[in-house]
C-alpha cells in the first residue's frame, strides 16, 4: 500500500493566484499620493506585495503582506518607504467575511493554499474555525521531543475496498476523495475542475445526483456516480462507466430531506440531463420510495453489484440518533464504503432549519460509529468516510483520529475556488462568484485550468500538513491514526495541567 | 467624454421660477460620469431646488428622474407618459440631450441646468481637461499626439508662437504651451525633422459643416 | 507698379535698415497718426503700424498705413491672423496694395484675452506662417488660397516676426527657417536686451545659413523707466529683459532713467551692427515716438539713404 | 382526513428597509468611471436599485447587497469596500439576535421557509435550544414527502382536560361527560406582550393573524373594547381583575380563558366552567424551580390547561434560572412518571424565537406554545425596546396598519409551519401530537458530549 | 442660548467607532428630546453623502452634526478625508440657495477621548447656538 503511494507523483503545484483583480487578504496597504514611484518598496518585498505601476507602485497582492508583525523585518515596506506613504491597515472588509464556521482566517488561508500550495506563511489561522465546539475545541498533544521518521516514508494511502471480496483494491494516495455536488447545483466548469483534479490526484470525485455529464467521460476512472432518490439521469450506462458507485440515502446539510434545486438553476442543459423541465425546481423524494428496510437496501446494492461487477459501492448516510445501527446495516447488506456526512457539510441549498437542526455532528457521530464497528468486530472489514463539516488538514487529521479511514470534501473545493461563503448559492443566477451556478455568463467567470491547479494545490497543501501531523505521532502511515482518540484532547474537558505534550 | 458644469443656482431659479412642477431629469451617461448631471447631481439639485422654494414660501412640485442616456430616443422614452405632469423638464443632460427630448416633446418646456462644456478627459480624479475639439480632420498623427488647435491658445499650425516661455502658454501660465509639449515629444522620438514642414491652413469645413454636422452610415441603419 | 517699397531698396543696397513702430489710437482720429508720421519721417526708412495689439481695439492698421502713405511714409503693414478669416485677410492684403503699401508683416497676434475683448471670438483660422505663404502664393503665383487667379497680385514686401527669447530656445531657429520657407524676406525681432541670448540666436541663424536668404532686423525699445524695464521683464509675454538692465536702469534718479534708457538703446544698436547677418534695427519706442529721432541720430544711422 | 391545512401568505414588503449585516462603503473620489464597472457588474443590480431612504438615512445599498465581494474585489482602484452595518450590531440582544430577528422579517415578508446555500454558518452549539439536534430517519421507516409531498403531516393539537378512560351505560351509550377540546391546527398561540408601543393597530394585527390562522390571542380582560368584539371567538381572555367582573354574557361567548395561577385557582376555574361549560380555563404560572410540584398538584385537582411561561429570553424566574427547555422537560417527566401527563394540556412560551423552538420545545414535552416577541418582529420590530423606555417606536410600530401586520404574521406562521413539517418529516413522524415528549428522538449536546468529548485524551 | 434652548432639531451622523454602545447610550437623550434630536450611525463617516445632508436639512433639521475620525485615524484610511471634503461641497451647495452654511458641521473626533455617543451630543447641544430656526422648516410646519 505505501509503496504504490511512494510510487505515485503528486503533480506539480503552481502558482494559481485569483480570478478577480484583488485578492481579500487580512490586510490592507494603500499608498498615498506623497510616492514618487521609487521602487523600494517593490525590492524590499519578498513576498511580492507590489507589482510596478506607472504613477505609483501597486499594492495588488496585500493579500500575501505580513501584515503588522512584519515591523520586526528590516524589509517593513512601512517604515523603509521614504516618502512614507505606504499605509497598512486591518482589512475592514475582512469582518464581515466568512462566519463562523468558515471565518475569515479560514477563508483567506484556504485561499492562499489554492493560490500556492503552501501554508499561509502570514498570521492566518488555517487550522481550526471560530464554531465553539466539536473540530474547533478539538487539538492534537504530540508527544514532546519526538520528531519522527523522514516525511517521504510517510504514506498518507488509504484502502478503499477492506472487505475482501472479489473486488478490486483501490487505493488513494491521500485519504480523502471529493463528495458528490451535482452538475445544476455547480457549474460544468467547476465540477470538471474537480474531477481533473481528483484525477491528478489520482483519487475520486462524485457526480452528486444531477447525472453524469458527457464531459466527465475521459475521467470516469476517477468518478464515483451517485444514486440517489431523485435517480436523476441514472442509467445503466452510467454505471457500468465507474469504479464505485455512490447510494445516496441521505446528506447531512439536509438530513431527512431529498436533494433541493431552486427553478432559477434548472436551466435547459441542467434539465435535460436530471430529464426534467427547464425553470422548474426539483425536489428530490426521501427517502428511497423502494426501500423500507434493511433487505431492500441490500437488494438495491445487490442490483448495483450486479450491474456493474467491478465497481465498489458507497453508501452515503446521514447523522441520526442511530447512525451507529445504520452503518452496520449497510455493511451487512454488502457496502465497501459508508460515507457519513455529517450535519454542518453541505453545500447546496437547504432549509436553514435542517441544516443547523437535523441530525448530529460529524464529530459525535464518528467516535459512536468506530467504537460500534469495533464492538461488532467488523471495523477493518470496511472504509469509514467522514464528511460534513471537513474544512482543513486538521479537520481531516482529527476525523481519521476519531474514527474515520478518510474524509470526503465538498465545501473546501469550493472555497479553494474562491467561494466567498455568502450563502446565495441556491436561487436566483446563482454565484455570483461562478462556481455554484448555471447561469450561462457567471459561468464563464471560472476556467478549468485555474480551478483544476487551484483544488490541486490546496489538497496538497492539506497532505503536507497531514505528514506533518503523522511525523510528530511517529506514525509511517495515515491508517495508524484510525481511532486514535489518545491523540486528541478537548479544551473544555481538559485542564492544561492534565496535558501531556504540545498542544497544536 | 462630454463635460458639463451645473449652472450658477441662481440662473437656474430664475429659469424654473414661472414653473410650479418640475422634473429633474438626468442623463446616466457622460455628465454622470463627471459629476454633473447623473442621479446623485439631480438628487442634490431638486432638493436645493426644494429647499430654496420653501424658504420662499414657494410651493413647487419637482421630482427627480434619471434616464440612462438623454440623447437617444429609447431612453428619452421613458418620459412619454410623465411629461405632461410637469410644467417644466429641467435637464441634467449635456445640450445634445436638452435638445434631444425638446424634439420629442416640442410641447414640453425643457430647461438645462448644466453648461455644456467640452470633450473632456478624465485627467485624474476631480479634474477634467480638454484635448479635442472635434475638428473632424485629426492630424495628430503629426503632431506627436498633442492636439494644437485645442491645446494651443491660438490654435497654430506652426507654432509655437513668440509667447511660448518656460513651458507655458502665453494665455495662461498654468497651461503648457502645446507646442512645446510637440517639440519635446518629437525630440524624444527623434522625428524634429517633421518641424521643419510647413502644415498647410486646416480644412476648417469639417468643423463647421453646412450648419449641424452629420453622420449616416446606412451599414448601421435598421 | 507705382510705388516700390523704400525697406526693400534700402535692404537690397546693403544699407544698415531702421524701421520703426507707431501705434494707432485708441479713436478715430487721423491726426495723431500723422502726428507721429511726421515725428518719424526722414529718420526711419518704413514705419510699421500695429494691427490691435494686445487685443486692445485701435484704429485699423490698414487705415493708419494708408494715412501714412499720404504722409509719405514707407508703412509696413501689420496684419494678425487673430481677427480675420482668410478671406478678410486676403482681401485686407488686396486692400493694403491697391493703397499703395508694399510691406506687410505677417503676425499671428497676441491672444485676444490680454485686451479689452476678452470674450472675443479668437479666429486664428490660418497662423502666421501660413499667413506668409498666403502673401507669397498671392504676390508670387497670382493666386488666392484654393488657386483661384487674381487679376492683378499684391505687391508686398513679406515680413515676419522672430522672438530669439522664447522658448523652447532651440526651435526658434528652426521656426525662423520655416518662416523664410515660407516665404518670410525680411524679419523683424522681439525687443532685445539680453545680447548674449541675441547672438546665440544669430550664430545658430547663421549656422544654418538663414541670414543669406532674409534680412533680420533686430527690434529695440527704449526703456522709458525701470518701473516698464520690470514691467516688461515680468508681464510682456516673450519678452526678456535681464537683471542686469534692470539694475541699471534702477541705479539711476527716476528723472535720468529716459536717458539711461536712450543710452542702453544705443549701446544695442552699435552692438548689432556688429553682429553679421543683422541688417537693421526696429524701434519700437512705445508712445514715445519722439525718442526714434534722436535714437536714429546718436546711433549715427542718420541721415537715411533714401 | 381532514383537509390540509394551508396557510395563505401574500409577499408583504417592510414599510422600512430591513437592517442588514453589511453595507457597502464606496469612495467615488479616485472613481475611473470604468465601463465595465463592476458597479454595473454586480449580479444583484445593487447598484441600480440604490436608493436614499430618508426616515432611517438608510442607502439601500445596505439591504440589497448579497456579500458577494465582486465589486469589492474587482475594483481596479480599489475604492469599494464592505462594513458592519451599525445598525444591524445593535439589532436585538444576545438572545434575540440580528440573525433571528432578520430571519423572522424574512419570513414575515415572504411567507417562505429560509433557505440558503453552502452547508451551515453557524456556532456548533449554543445555549438553550441550540443544545440539541433533532432526530432524522434514514432508510428504514415510513416514507414522507416532507412539505412538498402528497402525504398529509398534521400540525393540529387539542386543548383541554383528555380523559382517560370512557364509562359505557349497560345500553351502551356514554356516561362520561367528555370534557370541551379546542383544536388549533398549529400548535402556537398568540401571547401578551411583553411590551410593544401603545396602539390598538397592533392588537388588531394579532386578532387578525390569529383569526385567519385559527388560532388565539391572548387578551388581558383589561383591554377588551367593543372594537374587538368580532374577534371573540379567536380570544383568550386573560383574566387580571376580578373574575365576577366578566359577565355570563361575555363568557358564553368565550371559548377559552386564561386565570393567574394563585391560591384559589382551582375555585376560579370551577366558577367560570359552571357559568359556561364549555370553556376552557387554562392556568397561567411562571416558571419556576418549585413549578413541577405545582403542576403536579394542579393537574391532580382537575386542570385542563396549564401554560408555563418564562421570561423573554426564555428563563424562569429564579436565582440560577432554569431554561424553558429544561424545565418543562422536568416537569413534563414529572407528570409523566405520576401518569398524570395524558390528562392535562400544557401550554408554554417565552423565549420562543424561531420554528424550530417549536418542535424543540414539543419535543421537550409541552403540547402548544405561546409566542409573544416574534409576532412584533413580523411588524418590523427591531427589539430595540425603546417603547418600553417610553422612546418613540423606530418603526412606528404603533401606526402599523393591521391589514398588512396581520399578513406579515400569516407569512411568517406559514413559514413556521412548513419548518414544522420539515423537521417532523425528516423524523418520519405523521403528527405534531406525536412528537410531544419524543426525547428519544432528540439528540441533546451534554450528553453527546460526556459520551464523547469527555473521555478523549485519556492516555492509556 | 445653547442649542438645546433654543429648541433647534438636531440631526447627528457619525462614525460607529466612536461608541460600540451607541444604540444604549444615546437613548437617554432620545428619551429627553423626541424628535427634535435624530441619530443616524455610519459604519464610517467616509460613508456620508452630499444627498444624506441635503435630505436632512430638506426633512427639517435645524442644524447637521458629522461626527468623524480625525484624519488618519480612518479605519477605511480615507473616510475622514472623504467625510470633510463632502460636507464642505454640501455647504457650498445650501450657501447658493442662501442657507447658511454652518448648518452643516463636521467634528473630528478622536476616539481615545472615550466621550460615549450621548456625552458628545450633549456637548454640542450646550454650545451656542450659530444658527437659528430653519427656514425651510418653518414652510414643512404649515404644509403638514
């Protein structure tokens, strides 16, 4: 298993910065009229905060600026500038940036991921969100003075199929593949930026339940197709084409409820594929109307095997108060992967009441889950995928650590892609940013080239910092920190006295 | 673009004296754009109008509206059924838009409220310049890019003339001679030589034209 | 052809040229023009009258030269390209001939907001050099501007004016060039104090060998106070008069500057006839017209040729 | 099966600007006047719509605006930027907070449920009702539709004392007098308030609301006026002088009234029921440490109604005040254990800001609640309080015209209902009856987080 | 006679940043005045346009407060500069219609000053009074 990941090259990360004209960073700098166009400012800068101007140079990438700490610098464009009319200052739009969830830091260092493949080297918190609870209260204590092995000894590959059937091993070089955001509820252009990505990346993306475009065909070995209760543009075809085949019972921004397209995004293309009419909103049925219980889960995963007898199957559930039993079932009825999606994901739209109220945290339902699976002595014998709520490395790090083999990501994609988060995604032309939309001009605002290096260098930013992670644990593989819930420590149920090792 | 400057209020007050209700009408386009005559400009102008009214005990009416572009039918239209609401149209817009919808309304009393000025360029914020007067036969071409009939105080062909010194023109010290500014762009571009030619007098008729000047393109008709 | 231009004969046999200039009043009085004439006549060889200068409304230069004429002065008349279209101007030249005036000096006026006709309507439909490409094609070719023959062409002595002073230094030369390109024969010059900056400006003249083909007058006035010296130095556009003449002017009793200012006066002239390619002096003795005798005489340029 | 209950919403647009999080804050000094502005650009049209008004010296560049950073980002002389609306921060209070509050204008000027995109913004738990999560059902239980499907989720409950068991004559018909039921096919009921601005206006925009929903308001005895005579069959009378004082007339007419919980409150109630017997008399009390026993008592003496309030922010009146959930989560199990819960009908409110309070709430076992402070919201309301100070009403709340406060009311019950029904769908549950006291269908933070949280980092 | 006794209405724009307890503190005064005393926060004083005076002049105050950042002081760096110079234009504007310009005031504030919202109106309102009863006012009073 590691010695496919060693073998496997990471492509090459590569500077992808914004589409728009200014970057959002944490600061601002501003140059006044006092300059006389010197250029100092623009030698001094090693992180290239100022491109030349005709009048004046101009501080259009302040998104990479330091910031205030960088006064210690002997480089500090503020105080070298000799005309001093450089002008830094906290971005004041930044607070009303992001929430809480995905706070601005958040926002900005998935941004700077994106755009470098590197972890941003300003004051931005890129490892936990503002929420107060569950991930957020949540830090690893690395045992003090261990540094641990080499970072390329490291493998981060997970196993997709662990139940020993006749199947095929699949196996990812990272352990997280994309979750499914379907063509109508994102852009072409954005799910294709996805799936080249996951190819390069040589791991998966899925459709979601919108079908399956004509022109994800050159990437079907890296997509998963999703069944879901909308069975919207699900053929036999379609299935045949992959390698894992997704059950969609149900989606933790809307648990209980069936997938929501507003009118305004079901244009001609969008209706065609899903064999709807074009302007009207589809509301997708829950759950399956053909399955009532246990048995025709099974028959329905059964059907799909028969389909096709190569492909793995996921089956996608959500967070309730027996999420436990629920993932037992799917694997009695024959499932290789269960994806938990957890009730804070989601990237569509959705009733504000479900998504904050309906169903449990990822962070609960895992540890009940993995601790479950181990009393039924049946955790090795299939791969947990979590989801719903993984915003960073250190989200995905401490998910494996509570239970799960992996984890599935939608809303990171997106925001790597320059999502804003305003939360408008669901009517009207859609993003206005171009990423979750079908409106046929906002579309055009995104290119697959730009979208494919963007979610590329983010992932692989997140997969330096889970060797990173590995490394102080001394562990040779992402598998060893399944379930290690030694590793973590809440902030409100630990005194710093009852700590062992560093804190991060 | 085409540059206006809204009238002294006090000659403004008198045109719309006689009037008891009154639309502000704006442009969107040009004199929006510089600061004279788009939504905001109106807004400020019919609340002084109504201001002033009050401290005259006056009672007058006035509305505000702004059209995308008064000089094109199409917008113009958006008045067709408020004009005969008001006594008087007070237009923000630059004398081709004035006139434009007294055409279409040649019952309507249409008043502007801005001086029309020139085309101007956006030199840097606040501040616009002059540098064409539409002489409809461009020869910048050779003069290094510096227009002497309007940049030149006396519009010379071969200047400059014996006024020229420091830089500045004769007319006012604040305003570069155009000619110099020719001299040195040319020097800078090794072309002085063109200097030397005597410009023949200007075909002024392109300027001034039988009265109005036009243009018909019938590749560009409906 | 009646009459012969007496600049032109007194330039064409190698004589050092005076002219000098008379300002038409601000009325329609005939007198003072001959008043002045009569001041004039005998030490000068051509007596320019200015076309409203400063954009100030005067008597018609036209008129005054003509006036002149019946003096029997020599006028040269002034014509700015400021005031008239083309087609006033050619017919003013038209006009000036059939009068009897053979030398006219082609301006293109000083912008009309200097006068008291600020809101004018400056025309400036032609400048000056084409102004003297207009005269020339007239005279030379018997053809208004478009080709249209005349039946019978002026008969004008061209002249142009040449300010050394102003800027940009280095293309004054070459605009001299094209004003004798043109078709520029005689060039009378901006008032000169500053001598260095004169012969600089000749040497380049003759650098280029302009001085074969036009005769150059070198303008002078004489400074009536140090108050006008000053005056002069900040307000006159074109106009430089260095410190030094200043100082100088300055440095005497207020009663003594006219003197003093005879005395520069004469000092220039006896230096530029020195210098080569300088074929005369225009005096332009602002409203002191009395002064022009008595400069011609101390500068021993008199008796007059002709 | 009945027919389904349908509340009609009309769009109903705000007499004033709603206050929202942003606004946009744009230098036109410095402007290039660009032609492809990206104040043209702005996918909202924000731009366009701008518009000064004059009561609030509110730009509408402050409501329109959709936080989508183009204009901000795109800019080429960077001049437009983006600010915390002042406005907005002062909205409310911790507990009633500019996000409720812009959610209830929302729905009050729509009629529809929030809906957004991009998964959840929001806190991972919080006090109060943010403290628990309700349940989903995923594979294996009855089919539903949720509000957009054919089948039918009742929202209706029943008022009133329930028997427990019938008595039959040998002839076979019934010897048991069946106590009056009131049935509201919404299980929320129009509360005093606990402050508005003076005015009638409001009063009838809650008589109005409550009527063409077929539901209650709550009117103190004091303030009954001939003008809102009409709406008796849809008021509670709350009774604060004396009881003698409400005539047979009146009371015959009343289908329900409220009495203060006090020493003869049982005496009260079998007063008013011998004058009319088929009124229902529901007991007010406070919340309180001591209110279980209390229930307990009064169930156990023949009450058919009892109605728990707390305070605005939904606390009970106490020391170390006990929050609604909570408490009525005891007493419901209280009554429970004594097998007494069956028998009485609990009413409960204060504190009830969003629609899933309600399900929450039932869950934790009361049958209906009480609102009070959201139904202002729907009139524009900005909990600012200032009426309370004897300070104007910013909004004019007391000019309100009752027509549109009584839509906006409708509107925003629509939406609460429809959330109502997404959440019992997602449950699988048919009716609210049946969701009352679901604890198990319930998830609740502290004991999510002792099984989990708790126990991490333990080494060995 | 100060501001308050000579019974002029009020309108005070300012910069947010000068009270994050704005909306409590100035209730007071809210309470003791009525409507002869009216509040409009901005999240910056860069905020304010030439259209919010006029608008507030037009709807009947007597005298217009702008209660800004100093310059440089400016979160939005340029909000002060931009504050003072579209107050001095809106002044230019109510001059040419013969309204006196002081109506129109702009104060730099600084924030360290610590001077909540009310404490800082009420020390206008003590100042004497520069101008008297509008006269665009007294026109509102008898139309409505």
């Amino acid at each position: 298993m590691a010695t496919e990941t060693n073998r496997f090259v990471f492509p090459e990360k590569r500077e992808t910065p914004s589409r728009f004209r200014n970057a959002i960073g944490k600061y601002r700098i501003t140059i006044a009229k006092a300059c006389n166009n010197c250029g100092l400012c623009i030698e001094l800068c090693p992180y290239g905060v100022f491109k030349k101007g005709l009048r004046k140079p101009k501080p259009s990438c302040d998104h990479l600026c330091l910031g205030f700490p960088c006064s210690k610098n002997t480089f500090y464009c503020v105080e070298r500038c000799p005309e001093k009319a450089i002008s830094l200052a906290v971005n004041p739009s930044f607070e009303i940036l992001g929430d809480k969830r995905w706070p601005a830091e958040l926002l900005a260092s998935t941004w700077h991921m994106a755009e470098t493949g590197k972890i941003p080297h300003q004051d931005l918190n890129y490892k936990t969100g503002n929420s107060s609870g569950g991930f957020d209260k949540l830090r690893f204590v690395f045992p003090e003075g261990k540094t641990g092995g080499k970072s390329d000894e490291i493998s981060t590959a997970i196993e997709l199929n662990r139940s020993g059937d006749s199947r095929p091993r699949i196996t990812i070089p990272i352990p997280l593949y994309l979750g499914g955001m379907s063509f109508g509820s994102v852009s072409i252009a954005t799910m294709l930026s996805r799936a080249r990505a996951a190819t390069a990346l040589n791991t998966f993306c899925c459709t979601g339940e919108g079908g399956y475009p004509d022109e994800l065909i050159p990437y079907d070995n890296h997509i998963i197709t999703q069944v879901a209760t909308g069975l919207f543009g699900v053929r036999e075809e379609t299935i045949k084409r992959v390698r894992i085949v997704e059950f969609k019972y149900a989606q933790g921004a809307k648990p209980g409820l069936g997938g929501h397209l507003l009118g305004d995004k079901v244009t001609q293309r969008v209706a065609q594929m899903r064999e709807a009419i074009a302007g009207s909103a589809l509301f997708s049925p829950f759950p399956f109307h053909s399955v009532y219980s246990v048995e025709d889960h099974k028959k329905h995963v059964d059907w799909i095997k028969e389909i096709n007898q190569k492909a793995l199957v996921s089956v996608k559930v959500s967070t309730p108060t027996d999420v436990d039993m629920v993932v037992v079932g799917s694997y009695y009825a024959g499932a290789h992967i269960v994806q938990l999606d957890g009730s804070y994901g989601g990237t569509g739209a959705a009733p504000d009441i479900s998504k904050k109220n309906i169903a449990m945290p990822i962070e609960y339902a895992l540890p009940k889950v993995h601790k479950f699976l181990l009393e039924e002595g049946i955790r090795d014998k299939i791969t947990i995928i979590a989801s719903g709520g993984i915003r960073t490395a250190y989200d995905m790090a401490k998910a494996i650590a509570m239970g799960a083999d992996g984890v599935c990501l939608g809303t990171a994609d997106l925001v790597a892609l320059e999502c804003i988060r305003c939360h408008h995604c669901e009517s009207g032309r859609g993003c206005a940013r171009g990423i979750a939309t079908t409106d046929f001009e906002l579309v055009k605002l995104m290119e697959l080239e730009w979208g494919t290096q963007r979610i590329i260098n983010m992932y692989e930013a997140w997969r330096d910092q889970l060797v990173y992670i590995l490394k102080r644990f001394d562990m040779k593989s992402v598998t060893e920190l399944t379930g290690r819930f030694d590793t973590l420590v809440h902030l409100d149920y630990m005194g710093k006295e009852e700590i062992e090792g560093e804190i991060e | 673009m085409i540059t206006g400057e809204r009238k002294p209020l006090s000659e403004i007050k008198e045109m719309v004296a006689p009037f008891k209700k009154i639309l502000v009408v704006g442009c969107g386009t040009c004199v929006a754009e510089c600061a004279s005559g788009g939504e905001k400009e109106v807004g400020l102008l019919a609340s002084a109008l109504r201001m002033d009214a009050r401290m005259e005990g006056r009672k007058v009416d006035i509305k505000e509206l702004t059209l995308d572009r008064q000089c094109v039918f199409e917008f113009i239209d958006q008045l067709t059924d408020l004009i005969d609401q008001y006594d008087a149209i007070l237009s923000l817009g630059c004398g081709a838009g004035v006139q434009a919808v007294a055409e279409i309304f040649p019952e309507a009393v249409i008043l502007p409220a801005l001086n029309t000025t020139f085309i101007g360029e956006t030199k840097e914020a606040g501040l616009w310049i002059e540098n064409c007067r539409a002489c409809g036969d461009c020869k910048l071409g050779v003069f290094a890019a510096v227009c002497p009939i309007t940049r030149c105080a006396k519009g010379l062909f071969n200047g400059p003339c014996g006024g020229s010194k420091d830089g500045k023109c004769e007319a006012d010290a604040n305003t570069p001679c155009a000619w110099q500014l020719i001299i040195d762009r040319l020097d800078k571009r090794g072309q002085l030589d063109l200097l030397q030619k005597i410009y023949p007098p200007a075909d002024w008729s392109r300027q001034q034209g039988k009265g109005p000047r036009k243009i018909h393109r019938e590749d560009q008709e409906i | 052809m009646k009459y012969e231009s007496r600049l032109k004969k007194v330039l064409a046999a190698g004589h050092f040229a005076v002219t000098a200039e008379c300002g038409p009043p601000k009325g329609a009085e005939p007198a003072v023009i001959r008043r002045k004439g009569r001041i004039l006549k005998g030490f000068v060889d051509s007596v320019n009258v200015t076309d409203n200068q400063t954009g100030v409304v005067r008597l018609s230069s036209l008129a005054a030269c003509a006036l002149l004429k019946k003096e029997g002065l020599d006028p040269v008349f002034q014509m700015v390209t400021r005031d008239r279209n083309r087609i006033a101007l050619q017919s003013d030249i038209l006009g000036a001939s059939a009068l009897g005036i053979r030398n006219i000096l082609c301006l293109s006026g000083d912008h009309q907001s200097f006068g008291n006709q600020a809101q004018a309507k400056g025309v400036f439909d032609i400048d000056s050099i084409q102004l003297i490409q207009t005269v020339r094609q007239m005279r030379d070719e018997g053809k208004v501007l478009g080709g249209e023959p005349l039946s019978e062409p002026p008969h004008l002595f061209i002249g142009a004016a040449a300010n050394p002073f102003a800027d940009p230094f280095a293309y004054r030369v070459i605009r001299l060039g094209k004003k004798v390109a043109a078709g520029a024969e005689f060039i009378q010059t901006q008032c000169i104090y500053n001598l260095a900056r004169f012969k600089e400006w000749m040497k380049r003249v003759r650098d280029r060998g302009i001085d074969e083909k036009v005769y150059i007058l070198g303008g002078i006035t004489p400074l009536k106070s140090a108050r006008m010296a000053e005056y002069m130095s900040k307000q006159v556009a074109g106009m430089d008069v260095p410190e030094e003449i200043i100082n100088r002017m300055k440095s005497v009793p207020a009663d003594k500057q006219r003197q003093e200012g005879l005395k520069i006066a004469i000092e220039t002239i006896e230096a530029l006839r020195q210098i080569k390619g300088v074929h005369g002096v225009h005096i332009m003795a602002i409203e002191w017209e009395e002064a022009v005798p008595q400069l011609v005489g101390l500068a021993g340029l008199y008796p007059r040729p002709y | 099966m009945p027919p389904k209950y349908n509340i009609h919403t009309t769009r109903m647009p705000g007499r004033f600007q709603p206050v929202t999080k942003s606004g946009v804050i744009a230098w036109e000094e410095g402007c290039l006047k660009c032609t492809r502005c990206v104040k043209k650009d702005c996918v909202y049209k924000v731009y366009e719509k701008r518009e000064l008004d004059t009561r609030q010296m509110l730009d509408s560049l402050d409501s329109v605006c959709m936080d989508c950073f183009r204009c901000v980002q795109n800019c080429p002389n960077r001049l437009i930027q983006k600010g915390l609306n002042p406005a907005y921060k002062v909205l409310g209070d911790q507990y009633w907070t500019p996000e409720i509050i812009s959610t209830l204008w929302l729905q009050a000027e729509s009629g529809r449920i929030p809906v957004s995109g991009a998964g959840y913004g929001g806190p991972f738990s919080g006090p109060g009702f943010d403290a628990m999560w309700t349940d989903m059902s995923e594979i294996v239980r009855p089919t539903r539709d949720g509000i957009h499907g054919r089948e039918y989720i009742s929202t209706t409950v029943d008022l009133g004392r329930k028997l427990m068991a019938l008595e039959f004559a040998p002839d076979g018909s019934l010897m048991t007098r069946t106590p009056p039921l009131v049935e509201i096919p919404l299980p929320v009921i129009f509360d005093l308030l606990p402050w508005s601005p003076p005015g009638e206006q409001i009063t009838l925009a809650l008589l109005e609301g409550a009527k063409s929903l077929g539901t209650f308001t709550i009117i103190r005895q004091s303030d009954l006026d001939s003008e809102i005579e009409q709406y008796l069959p849809n008021i509670i009378v709350f009774i604060d002088k004396k009881p003698e004082s409400l005539g047979p007339g009146l009371l015959n007419r009343l289908r329900m009234v409220e009495i203060p919980d006090g020493k003869n409150t049982i005496a009260i109630k079998t007063m008013l029921k011998e004058i009319n017997p088929e009124l229902i008399v529901i007991i007010r009390l406070p919340l309180s440490p001591e209110v279980s026993e209390r229930a307990l008592t009064l169930t156990s003496e023949g009450a058919e109604v009892l109605h728990f309030y707390a305070d605005e922010f939904g606390l009970e009146h106490a020391d170390k005040p006990l929050f609604i959930k909570e408490r009525i989560k005891e007493i419901h199990l209280c009554l429970v254990e004594k097998g007494l819960r069956d028998q009485v009908t609990f009413l409960a409110g204060g504190g009830i800001a969003m629609a899933e309070h309600m399900a929450k709430l039932i869950i934790c076992g009361t049958d209906a609640l009480t609102i009070d402070i959201p139904l202002l919201v729907a009139m524009e309301c900005r909990v600012c309080r200032r009426c309370k100070e004897g300070i104007d009403c910013p909004v004019e709340l007391d000019k309100v015209d009752p027509e549109w406060g009584s839509a906006r009311i409708r509107n925003l019950m629509a939406g609460w209902h429809n959330q109502l029904l997404e959440i019992l769908g997602a449950m699988g549950i048919r009716e609210v009856r049946r969701l009352r006291g679901e604890m198990g269908r319930a998830m609740f933070f502290e004991d999510l987080e002792k099984e989990v949280f708790a126990t991490m980092g333990k080494r060995g | 006679m100060n501001q308050k006794d000579a019974g002029l209405d009020i309108t005070i724009f300012f910069c947010q940043r000068f009270d994050k307890d704005q909306d409590t503190n100035r209730r007071a005064l809210e309470k003791e005045l009525g409507s002869k005393i009216k509040f409009f926060p901005l999240p910056c004083s860069g905020r304010i346009e030439p259209l919010h005076l006029m608008r507030a002049l037009e709807t009947g105050a007597d005298k217009v407060y702008l209660l800004a950042c100093q310059e440089g002081a400016c979160r939005y760096l340029e909000g002060s500069i931009r504050a003072r110079k579209r107050l001095a234009y809106t002044q230019g504007l109510i001059e040419e219609i013969g309204l006196e310009g002081e109506r129109l005031e702009l104060i730099n504030v600084t924030p360290e000053n610590h001077m909540t919202i009310d404490e800082l109106a009420r020390e206008l309102l003590a100042r004497e009074a520069t101008v008297s009863l509008s006269p665009i006012k007294a026109v509102i009073s008898n139309e409505y």
